[in-house]
C-alpha cells in the first residue's frame, strides 16, 4: 500500500511538473558566427579594405626600411676588413642603432595596426550585437550563442540567425 501511495505521489508530481509551461516549452535557441557577418556585411567588407590598405602601406614602409638596412650591413661586412678598428667599431655601433630603429619602427606599426583594426572593427562588433539582442527580443529567443566564443561544437542549421544579421547589418549605414 505505502508503494502504491509513494508511486501515486510520484506520478502526480511529474504530471504537474511536466504540465506546467515553464517546464514544458522548449527554450528557443539561435546562434551566429561573428567572422562570417563581418566577412558578408558591406560594412565589415569596407573595414576590412581599409585595414587591407594600411597594412599594405606599412608592409611597404618596413621592406623598405628593411633592404635599407641589408644594405648598409652587407656594406659594412664587405668593407670591415679593411677598415681600423675604431672605424669597424663605430660602424658596427651605427648598424646596431639602425637595427634597433627598425625593430622600434616595427613594433609600432604592428601598434598602429592594432588600434586600427580595434577602431575599425569595434563599431560594427557594438552593431551587429545589437542587433542579435533586437532580434532576440522581438523573437522570444531564450540564448543566442556566437559560435567563436560559445564553444558551440553542433547546431541545426535551422537555429544560424548569421544570414539574418548580416540582412540587418547591411540594413545600417557605417559611419565614415
């Protein structure tokens, strides 16, 4: 009798569980991929371009820079030999400081580079998560996971909202 009365209770508690509508719904789940709408999306294509460009530029600046200082090395190894020891001395130290002038150079271009990109990409980033929440609330979406940062190994096709924000980024003019 107590066996039948605790599997009564039992079945009547996950009978009201399971009827309730918190417990019964599904959550809704959708997920994005941050690269791809930047990839897609007019604005992340022209950020992109642009970034494109500068880098080019200053790749430039530093092969220049770079050959420069080939040269005067390859000039110094040449002519080392035949220079006394306080010239060979005060060459070597002037190629030392052109090395570190390069290597300076270098690192803030790589800087420069950085802030750009953070300038040109930040933005959009701030957008297109706006957007993911705009469409979040208005669709009753319980998580919307970016798939970089999620950690998200599988998902149905039918839950990716990265086409739909790309739509919506494209939808936005940039700032110039």
């Amino acid at each position: 009798m107590k066996k039948l009365f605790c599997g009564s209770v039992l079945t009547a508690i996950f009978m009201i569980v399971s009827g309730s509508p918190g417990w019964a719904a599904s959550p809704k789940i959708g997920y994005f991929d941050i690269q791809t709408v930047l990839a897609k999306s007019t604005w992340g294509q022209r950020a992109k371009k642009e970034f494109e460009q500068k880098q080019a530029r200053i790749k430039g600046e530093m092969e220049s820079k770079a050959n420069q200082f080939k040269k005067l090395r390859e000039e110094y190894e040449k002519k080392a030999s035949m220079l006394d020891e306080a010239a060979r001395t005060k060459k070597a130290k002037e190629l030392l400081e052109k090395q570190q002038e390069g290597e300076k150079a270098l690192m803030e271009s790589n800087a420069e580079l950085n802030k750009l990109s953070n300038d040109l990409t930040g933005p959009i980033v701030d957008k297109i998560l706006q957007i993911v929440i705009d469409i979040g609330k208005k669709e009753k979406y319980d998580f919307v996971f970016e798939v970089g940062k999620g950690g998200i190994v599988y998902a149905k096709d039918e839950y990716n909202l990265t086409e739909r924000v790309v739509n919506e980024l494209n939808k936005v003019t940039p700032r110039k």
